[in-house]
C-alpha cells in the first residue's frame, strides 16, 4: 500500500503486539527493525513505521505526531488518517475526530467500527449502531463488521439479531473464534447454560493460540459462575490449572488458584480455602495482585477479618506501583468487609467514590443498601446490571455480581 516495506512494517508490528512471549528487549528490537526497514524506502515509509513503534510502545504523543506528520504527508491515505485522528487508540479516540473522519471517507469501513464503540458509550446507541450497521455494508464478507454489529446489538438486548450476525462472523474467512465467544454470551443472558459452552468449545477448537484457548476455557467457568453450579465450577477451575501449568503461564496458575479459595470459602470450606489460598500465594515468584484480592475476599466470607484486613492492605501497597490494579476492585473489597461487619453506611461512602458503572461496584453497593434496610435503592442498583447486556464470561467478580443482583437464586460461584 505505501511501498515494498509496507508488509514488513506492518506485519512486524502486529507481530510484536500479539506476541505474549517476546522481552522487551527483543519487543524493541523488532520494532526497531521494522522503522530500519522502512528508512530504505522513502520518508512517508519512515514515518509510519516509526508511528506503528510508538503505537506498540503506548507513547500516545509521539504516536499522534508521527500519524499526524504522515496523514500531511500523503494526504489521500486513509489509514494515515485514521491514525491522524487517534483511530489507533481504540476507545481513547475523540467522537468528533471519528465523526469528522468519516465525513471525509464515508466508505471507509474500519473507521465504522471505533466510531460505532465510542458513540455507544457516549450515550447514541442510535448512532452506534447506524455505524456499525454501515461498517457490515460497506464490508460484509469480513467477520469483525458482523461481530461488532452483533455485540451492539447484544448490548441493546437484540439478541435473536445478535445470534445471526454472531453466525455470520463465525461463518467468513479468517477464522474469527470470538464470535463464537459472542454467541455464548447471547446464550447465557438467556439462561441457555449448555449451549453457551458448546459455543466456547467451538472458540477453544478455532483459536489461533494456546493463550487464546486458555482464555475461552476461562470463560467456560464464567458460565458455571453465572449459573451457580459450585462443583462444576471448581471442576473447571481445576482444569483451567492444568492447562495454565502446561504452558508455564504462572500468573494465571495463582490466580485461578486464589479464585477456587474464593469458591471455597462462599462454600464455606474453610480448610478446602485456605489450601487453595497458599498454593495461590506460592503458584508464581511475582505474585499477581488478583491473589490478594481473592485473598481478600476469601478470608471475609469466613470472617477472618484479620487475615482480610491484611490482604486489602497488600492490594492496596501494590496498587500505589503497579497500574494494573484495578481500582474498582479495591473499592469493592473494602465496602465488602465494611457492610460485613455491620457498617454499610461507611461501605457506601467508599462505593459511591468509586466507578458507579462497574458491575461489582454497583452489587456491593446494592448490598449495602439492603443492609441499611433502602430495599428499593438496592433494588434499583441491581436492576442497573441485570438490564445491562454487556457480558464479559472471564470477568468473573462482574458474572458473579450479575448472578448475586438477579436474587437469592444460591451462592455458587466467585465473589
């Protein structure tokens, strides 16, 4: 497209960036190949390789100027100008950016698909979805046009139209296993358990990659979460170990360990918990913050409030150096503990600091409310999940928030 080191550019890029097993040494060493590559060719070549590097290495600035510098430089390039308009930051892009983009190529597909996103979560599902709907027109035999239509439509609550474009992004060339994925969403807001794991079946049988299907196997214990079937739920946990140790991926190993303590402990299981708990903290020499969540929670709902004091603080040490943590779930751990030991008004206090549109902030804050004896406040919060139709299977504190707001339909599953 831009001349003989397009695809060496391009190709090393999307290398590097779905590669989970490069350093980061050989991650910019690669990337730095591919910006040496392109230097043989001309400056418009040059620049945007450099502008995929500092893509993969998340400096926004530098990444805007180059894109901006090579949209100015061959202005009849559209993914230049997608990239111009922060079309590579996903979400982070500016709406009037995408709008004006659009307007300037109005049969430009790829544009479609992140202005169909972000006008969705400005509050336009109209126009989100009149965008993704013209992303499938303007492309209707590639598979991502169908997925992302489907989802939005999923969110509507559209979700017989959902399945059909699901089907459809399934059905094209490339392979395209999130689909399937999507499918077992649809079939498990429905309450269509079974169906929903022959679909991630089918995910795990078309994924690209070993973490790809470690992944929909995640999901595959979502389903069991947000049914409440305990034991079929600690089954596939066990699983989803074996699976993580067979490809060395540690972090996930003493997660999944830390969630079957949580298991254990909503069972009330204590010595089945805190088993699991220690094998959690020895599964990996960097244990992953998760650990101390689940840490957390577990040692509450046996109300070992000592124990579960402690993990939150460790959450919270690792939370001032690592930006990974999330935040919500601190938020939610904390309110947890408060309105256990009798004191939801000061639970509420810390909720409502927090994301008031996460799902497990929005259940603890419903159980708060109920202990306060606000049975219509609590109502309604929990009514604000089980009417939001976006489903993530591998979340699993967000499924079983979704299963706990439904009602007092058993305690299965993770908190």
């Amino acid at each position: 497209m831009h001349g003989f080191s397009w695809f060496s550019r391009l190709d090393r890029w999307l290398f590097v960036t779905t590669s989970a097993d490069l350093s980061s040494a050989d991650r910019n060493a690669e990337l730095n190949r591919g910006v040496a590559d392109a230097a043989r060719a001309n400056t418009n070549e040059l620049v945007l390789a450099a502008a995929y590097r500092e893509v993969a290495l998340n400096h926004t600035a530098a990444t805007k100027a180059l894109f901006s510098a090579a949209s100015q430089l061959m202005p009849s390039d559209r993914l230049a100008a997608l990239g111009a308009a922060g079309g590579v930051f996903g979400f982070g892009t500016p709406l009037s950016a995408l709008r004006e983009l659009v307007t300037r190529y109005p049969d430009y597909p790829i544009a479609y698909n992140t202005l169909a996103y972000l006008s969705w979560f400005a509050g336009d599902r109209a126009g989100a979805l009149a965008a993704a709907k013209r992303q499938v027109e303007l492309n209707p035999h590639a598979p991502n046009p169908h997925d992302t239509y489907a989802e939005l439509l999923q969110w509507n609550g559209n979700f017989a139209d959902a399945a059909a474009h699901y089907k459809q992004a399934a059905s094209l060339s490339p392979k395209f296993p999130e689909a399937y994925a999507g499918l077992a969403e649809v079939a498990a807001l429905q309450g269509q358990y079974d169906q929903a794991r022959a679909y991630l079946n089918q995910a795990i049988a078309n994924a690209w990659t070993p973490q790809e299907k470690l992944g929909y196997m995640r999901q595959i214990a979502g389903t069991y979460a947000l049914q409440g079937a305990a034991d079929s739920l600690l089954k596939e946990l066990d699983i989803i170990v074996a699976e993580a140790k067979a490809q060395n991926n540690l972090q996930i190993v003493a997660t999944t360990y830390a969630q079957i303590a949580a298991t254990q402990a909503n069972a009330g299981n204590t010595a089945g918990a805190h088993q699991a708990l220690a094998m959690a903290q020895a599964a990996s020499p960097d244990v992953p913050w998760p650990v101390y969540y689940y840490g957390a929670m577990t040692h509450a709902m046996l109300k070992h409030w000592s124990p579960a004091g402690q993990q939150l603080a460790a959450l919270k040490v690792r939370a001032a150096t690592d930006p990974s943590v999330a935040k919500d779930r601190i938020a939610a751990a904390e309110g947890y503990q408060l309105t256990q030991q009798s004191r939801p008004a000061d639970a509420l206090k810390i909720l409502m600091a927090a994301d008031t549109t996460n799902f497990l902030v929005m259940n603890r804050i419903a159980e708060a409310h109920a202990a306060l004896g606000h049975s219509a406040e609590a109502a309604a919060w929990n009514n604000r999940i089980t009417t939001n139709y976006a489903l993530n299977l591998a979340d699993f504190p967000a499924v079983n928030a979704r299963r706990r707001a439904r009602g007092p339909a058993g305690k299965a599953g993770t908190p």
